[in-house]
C-alpha cells in the first residue's frame, strides 16, 4: 500500500516539476498573505509583532486551501480520478498518495511564508528556534494536509467545490490553527506563552494520527465511484 | 418503497402517540417554567439571572445527544448506504442545530451578566461553537454539493464529533487558569428544577426527532411518486 502511495505521489511531484504551477501559485498568495496581514496590523510605523504567530498560520491555511482546491481540480480536469479509482490501487493508497503530495506543496510554500512572516514582523530567531518552529510545522501541515485531502477529494465531483471546501475544512482544523498559532507563540514570545511548546506539539501530534486513522477509515466510503 | 407511508392512522396521518406526547411536553414545558421560576430558590451570588441556567443547560445536553444521533445515522449510512440512516443522520444535524443556536444564544447573555462580556472564549461555549459550525457546514453540503453530498455530510458528522475533544483540550490549554466553571453543590429544589428541565428538553427532543423522521421518510415517499409519474410521462 506503502509503496502504491508512494508511486501516485511521485506522480503529482512529477507533474508539478514540469509545470511548477501549483507551487508558483501558492508560494506567492502564501506571501502576499503574509504581507496583507502585515499591512493590516499595525501600530505606528511597524506591523504588531504579537500578531506574527498568528499570521503565519492564516497564511498556511489560506494557501493551503488554493493548493488542496488546485490539485484535485487538476485530477478533474483530466478525468484521472475515474482512472486512478478504476486502477487495482487500493483506495487508500489513493489517499495517501494525494496526502503526500499536498504536504510536500505546502512544505515548499512554508519555505516561503515562514521567512516572510520572520521579515515583516521582525521576528529575532536563532538556531534552536528554527528547528522547533520547522517541528511545529511540520505537524501541524501534517494534520491539515490529512484531513483537507479527504474532503478535496470528496468533493471533487461537487458543483460549489471550491467555496465549500473552505466551508467544511476550516471547522474542523481549527486544534490545528489553535495548537499552531499557540505553539508559534511559544517560540516567539516564550515569556507570555500560556503552555509550553511541548503541550502544542503534543497536541498536534495526536491530531495528526487521530485524523489519519480516521480518514483512512471513511476515505473508501467518502469517494463516489 | 412502502405504500404505507401515507396510511397512518389518525385524522391526518399523524400519529396519535406523537401527538399525545407532544401534549405531555407541553405541560412539562410549563411545569418546568413554574419550577424553575417560582420554586427554585435565586441564587446567591448571581441573582435571578443565574435562572437561564435551567434552559441553557438542558439545551447543552440535547445538542451533545444530538450529534451523537447524527454520528449514529452518519456511520450507519456510510457503512450500509440505507437512506434511513441518512434520514436520522440528517434529523440529527438540524436539530443539533436548532439546540445549538439556543445554546450559543442562552450562553452570551448569561455571559454579559456573570462575567460581564458576551464571549469570554469560555472552554465549553467555544468548543460548543465548532461543533455547530461543523453541523451548519454539513447541512450546507447537503444544500450545494450534489451527488455525493450525503456522504460528505455524514463523514463531516463523524469528523464533528472527533474534532470537539481536540478543540475542547486546545481552548482548556490555551486559557489556563480562567475559570468560568460556576456551579459548585446545588440547592435540592435547583436539582428539581433542573433535571425536571432536562426531562422536559428530552421529551422535546424526541418528539421533533420522530416529526422531523416522518418528515423525511414523507418527503421521499413523495419523490418516488415524482419519479413514478415522470416515468409513467404524466408530468410535463
């Protein structure tokens, strides 16, 4: 199943190194959104610094929302998903695959935001504080991704796909924009942090593996065949 | 499709049980009111304000019952494909709803007396909020999503109840040590009036549950008939 996922992911990868589209398109709203949200915070002469942690994350989820809709229109377009479903592939190694494509997309638009958000909000970082805050997003993309491909491809054949992705997606990451954005802070401002990174992470952790199990489960009965 | 389905007994076809239930919960409903107002004690700290306690409570509850119920019709659905699954699925989601807005409607206007804010990100009303957000997003994909709308919804369901737990921690963390957790040891004529509330929310609940079944299994019976005509070419 490993190894089916793996091969439907190098796919999308493949497609997307020829035509870098996704990316291209996502890496920049990923940082015109950070850059609108510093424009609209602000105080003086500079963007509020306690709103950066924030920020980042609106950003990712916002950006993630083009890539999610993006990716699954481009499987519509061609009628693919009717040959990839119709293919002895078990289901959900479909989903996975997709999953590992979408993660590595908004991997790569991070590399973007993540120094965007460190620019504009003038954010102080060392060493350390990147590799905890690359943890932090590394797991919480993780959990986006996981459910956010789900529904993708749920409502791939629906009329108002787009809207209505960020309709039911965003209900149900919000732990994840809560843990993120509480995490982040943790990292930025650990002085007035409310719990300690660990918590947040912990947190995110377990969402992750919760989603997965469960979107394994439904995943076959959630695809129109 | 049964043919029975307009041939319930009774004036109308309404069933005369559901409609002797409805009339006990009425004059539950009144009951309650008379407990909750006149022989409830007024509580010391918060006053007479603290009375929203005996609806917004009960209202909690039944929206908690109710996601179960649709989490219920929403794995039956996704595991047998039955539309009476999806019927109960679906009764549940609005009535999630319809109890959830009393909920987060009852909860701000306490909140504004007790605690002097209408939202105070309160660790039970926040998650409570998610968790209706989830149930309007379902129904709006009933609403556009089309062919495959009712798998969605019932996944939605699922994920609805998973995600209150994560929400529900993360705002607990997240606010610390405020604590909005009023009720300590209750006066026994408060426990009267409040689980007579309850009592009186759950005989509500069933009763629009079974309407809202019976809607439902009508409003398909009606669109077979539609499908019957159409192909017997009756229709235009």
């Amino acid at each position: 199943m490993i190894k089916d996922a793996l091969r439907i992911a190098e796919k999308d990868l493949k497609l997307e190194g020829r035509s870098k589209e996704i990316l291209l398109t996502m890496g920049f709203f990923g940082f015109l959104a950070v850059l609108t949200l510093a424009f609209a915070f602000r105080r003086g002469d500079a963007p509020v610094a306690s709103v950066a942690s924030g920020s980042l994350w609106v950003a990712i989820a916002f950006s993630g929302t083009l890539g999610l809709g993006r990716a699954f229109e481009r499987e519509r377009e061609n009628d693919s998903i009717r040959a990839l479903l119709l293919s002895p592939v078990p289901r959900t190694s479909i989903y996975l695959g997709k999953a590992i494509g979408i993660v590595t997309f908004m991997f790569v638009v991070e590399l973007v935001v993540v120094p965007a958000v460190l620019l504009f909000f003038t954010i102080p970082m060392g060493v350390e504080k990147i590799a905890w805050l690359t943890l932090l997003c590394v797991l919480g993309t993780l959990g986006y991704a996981l459910v956010g491909t789900l529904l993708a491809a749920s409502l791939i054949r629906s009329g108002a796909r787009d809207v209505l992705l960020a309709v039911v997606l965003y209900p149900i990451i919000i732990p994840v924009i809560i843990a993120g954005a509480m995490g982040t802070n943790a990292i930025f401002e650990p002085q007035i942090a409310h719990a300690d990174l660990g918590t947040w992470l912990r947190v995110l952790g377990a969402f992750d593996v919760v989603m997965l199990v469960t979107s394994l489960w439904i995943f076959e009965a959630l695809i129109l065949d | 499709m049964t043919p029975g389905a307009f041939d319930e007994k009774g004036p109308l076809g309404f069933p005369p049980v559901l409609a002797v239930l409805c009339a006990i919960t009425g004059l539950m409903f009144c009951y309650s009111l008379h407990l909750a107002f006149y022989v409830a004690p007024v509580e010391a700290q918060m006053g007479f304000v603290q009375k929203i306690f005996y609806f917004h409570v009960p209202s909690a509850w039944v929206l908690f019952l109710s996601v179960g119920v649709a989490a219920v019709g929403s794995v039956g659905f996704l595991s047998t494909r039955g539309a009476k699954w999806d019927r109960l699925g679906n009764a549940g989601t609005e009535l999630a709803i319809v109890f959830g807005a009393l909920v987060l409607f009852s909860g701000p206007l306490w909140g504004r007396k007790a605690w002097g804010a209408y939202w105070v990100w309160d660790v039970r009303l926040t998650s409570s909020l998610v968790l209706v957000l989830t149930m309007v997003a379902s129904k709006i994909v009933r609403g556009y999503a089309g062919g495959s709308a009712k798998q969605i919804a019932a996944g939605l369901a699922i994920f609805a109840v998973i995600n209150s737990v994560f929400v529900y921690y993360s705002v607990d963390i997240w606010r610390g040590t405020h604590p909005p957790k009023v009720m300590g040891d209750l006066d026994p004529l408060m426990k009267k009036a409040l689980w007579t509330s309850v009592f009186t929310f759950l005989l509500a609940y069933v009763c629009l549950l079974w309407m809202r079944l019976r809607l439902g299994r009508l409003e398909a019976a009606v669109d077979h008939l539609h499908m019957q005509a159409t192909e017997a070419g009756l229709h235009d």
